[in-house]
C-alpha cells in the first residue's frame, strides 16, 4: 500500500466539504438512525480486523465495504489508484469529499452522495462522513503497520528462539523502551559491562544482530508490549 504526505488533489470537480456552508437538515440524526450509523462503524471495525492478517487486496476490500455498509452513499478512493476514471465515480451526484489520512499519512479520499430524495442534503450527515473518513484513516494505516511487521516476522518464523532468563527479559524490555546501556545499568544497578554481556547473549537467544530486530523478535514472542509502562 503506498502513502504520501502532502495530499495531491484527485481529478474530480467535487468540492472539499465546510461545515460552515451545509444546510443543518443534512446532520439532523434521530435515534434510530444513530443504531444505524452505530452498526456501520461496529461492521468497519470487525472487516479491519478480519483483514489485519491478510496481505492482498485488503485495501480494495476495504473500499467495497465502504460502499456496501453506506450502501452507496459513501465511496472510498485511495490515492495508489493514480489513474483513478471519472466513470468509477458513483452514479449518483457527489457534492462532498472528505480526506482520508492518518496525522501526515494520506490514503485517498471519501466521497458522500447527495440525498437523491433531498438533492441540497448529503446522504450521510457531516458528522458521520467526516467519523468514517477518520474511521478508515486509522484502519487503512493499522493494516499498513500489520503489512509492513508481517513482512518483517517472516524470518523470525523460521528462527529458533531459545529461552531467555529473567534478568536478560528485563534488559530486553528495557531496551524495547529506549533504554541505552548506561540508562540500564542505573536501572538495575549492576556494572555497564554486564549489561553488554547480557544483550549479546540476548542477541544469540533471539537469533538476531541489531536492537531493531531484537525489538521485533520481542514483540513477536510476547515479551514486549509497546504500551507497557516500565515501573522505577
């Protein structure tokens, strides 16, 4: 999946979507259709998992779901379709889009229909367009981030690793957090030598050459979580 970080814009003539120029018919929700709008987002975020495992496509299928849980009133387009064919856009007037991204990371854009009942009114109210814009920023990059760490696991799967002991576990988890050698010798108050003796010995355990792939070997095995809070 490619990304860029400065958002180019696709060849269509919809215009950007401002809050301040829609009609409020267009965000009134009632309470039945906030179940509705509720069970969309509940259905994305079960596809997203079901896809962080897969390595294909999981992108385009992200799209059609777009379009099947909205039915049709919302499309997805992402920006590594650069010869993207005005006739793909959907039949229906479009009269907003929404960026889709996560932070500096662009993925594409999100289309919203027109109300084909109320032509002035979007089909989605601008809250709910703008939540699923930011809803498939967040899936498309944590598949991205599955991508790219699956690639890096392939080799630690055909790697024995050998059992660590506990004092080489917390140096291991010390250094997952950033700690450097000197940082962890103050920690666990014993000499920097020995701390360079355990992360060799560490290295061999896991079967790897440089911190980056001790951090991965790690994370896979479970012995590291990056939220995890390392306790003074």
């Amino acid at each position: 999946m490619m990304t860029e970080r400065r958002e180019q814009p696709l060849p269509s003539q919809i215009a950007t979507a401002s809050l301040h120029t829609q009609t409020l018919d267009a965000d009134s929700v009632t309470d039945t259709s906030l179940v509705d709008y509720a069970q969309l987002f509940i259905h994305l975020l079960s596809i997203g998992q079901l896809l962080y495992d897969q390595a294909h496509e999981v992108a385009d299928r992200l799209c059609q779901e777009v379009a099947l849980v909205t039915q049709g009133r919302a499309q997805l387009f992402l920006r590594h379709r650069r010869s993207l064919d005005r006739a793909e856009l959907p039949s229906l007037t479009l009269s907003v889009s929404f960026p889709v991204q996560f932070r500096s990371m662009i993925y594409g854009t999100l289309y919203i229909a027109s109300d084909p009942m109320k032509p002035a009114c979007l089909a989605l109210p601008l809250t709910i367009a703008h939540l699923l814009a930011q809803t498939c920023g967040c899936i498309l990059y944590t598949l991205e981030l599955s991508a790219l760490l699956q690639e890096q696991y392939r080799r630690f799967d055909q790697q024995a690793q050998g059992p660590l002991t506990k004092r080489q576990q917390e140096i291991l988890k010390l250094i997952c957090c950033g700690y450097n050698q000197e940082a962890i010798a103050r920690t666990l108050s014993i000499a920097p030598a020995t701390v360079s003796k355990h992360r060799q010995q560490i290295y061999r355990q896991l079967d790897v050459h440089c911190e980056r792939d001790a951090l991965l070997a790690a994370y896979q095995a479970g012995l590291f979580a990056p939220l995890e809070k390392i306790s003074n």
